[in-house]
C-alpha cells in the first residue's frame, strides 16, 4: 500500500519547485491539508501550497516563519509537537487518550500505517537512520528493541 492509494499526494521538496508542486494538485489550485515533517524552508514554502481555507499541520515548525502567503489563502496553520506531554508531563493523559484512540483505528482497520518493509534490530538502528537520511526508506522505519 502506499500513500497514493490512501488518498495523499506524495511529493518530493527535493526535486520539485513550489509551482511545480502546486500544478500537481487537484486542480492545480494547492491543497486542502498539508502535512508538513521537514520544517525550515520546507515549511515556508509549504504555506502558500494549501488551497483557500485549506489546512497545514507541521511537526517541525520551529523558527520564524512569515505567515503572509498562508493568510491570504484563508488558511489554517497548527504545530503539533508531539513530545511535549512526554517531556514536560503536561497533558500526558490527553496525549495517552489520543494514542488509545489511535490504536483503536489501527485494530479495527481503518488506519495503516506505512512502513517500511525492513525491521532493524536495535544494534542496526544507524543502519535504519542511514536508510531514512538517503531516503532509500522514504516512510517510516521500524526498529526492534526486544
């Protein structure tokens, strides 16, 4: 399964322009939800990739960013940092409730996560992290620590 088949738009910040990135959506119009896991200037430029009223989510929104393009489009931006309830303890059982509910979705189907197809042994987690940093796993990986 892959990330086409679940309805996303795969793309590749590396190769493509900003422009060339927004004629590859519907309608060549941006799109609805952007999901942003780079951050710095792959942010930056993900604001002005969202349709009008469109959505862009990022967990590696740090720094300064200009939010222009984004307003003028109407659109919604959110940072979602995940380890804050770990590292600070505040909302940590929201943060176990969202977790339960999404092991729930993964039991009963309706969410899959992609992964890649190989399992690294904890002693081959520079390995997994290598595979990741050349992009010859471009999703996630899984490392085994039992």
């Amino acid at each position: 399964m892959n990330t086409t088949e679940l309805g996303a738009t795969p793309l590749d910040y590396t190769t493509a322009s900003s422009d060339d990135i927004i004629a590859a959506s519907p309608e060549g119009q941006g799109f609805n939800i952007v999901y942003d896991t780079v951050g710095g200037p792959v942010l930056e430029a993900s604001l002005s990739m969202t349709t009008h009223y469109g959505h862009i989510t990022s967990c590696a929104a740090f720094g300064n960013h200009n939010l222009a393009s984004s307003s003028l489009r109407c659109a919604t931006v959110s940072g979602v940092f995940v380890l804050m309830p770990m590292l600070t303890g505040n909302r940590r059982a929201h943060h176990g409730d969202i977790l339960k509910i999404a092991t729930r979705l993964v039991e009963e189907g309706k969410l899959r996560p992609i992964v890649d197809p190989r399992h690294f042994p904890l002693d081959q987690a520079i390995e997994a992290h290598d595979a990741v940093q050349d992009r010859s796993a471009n999703i996630k990986v899984v490392i085994d620590v039992i």
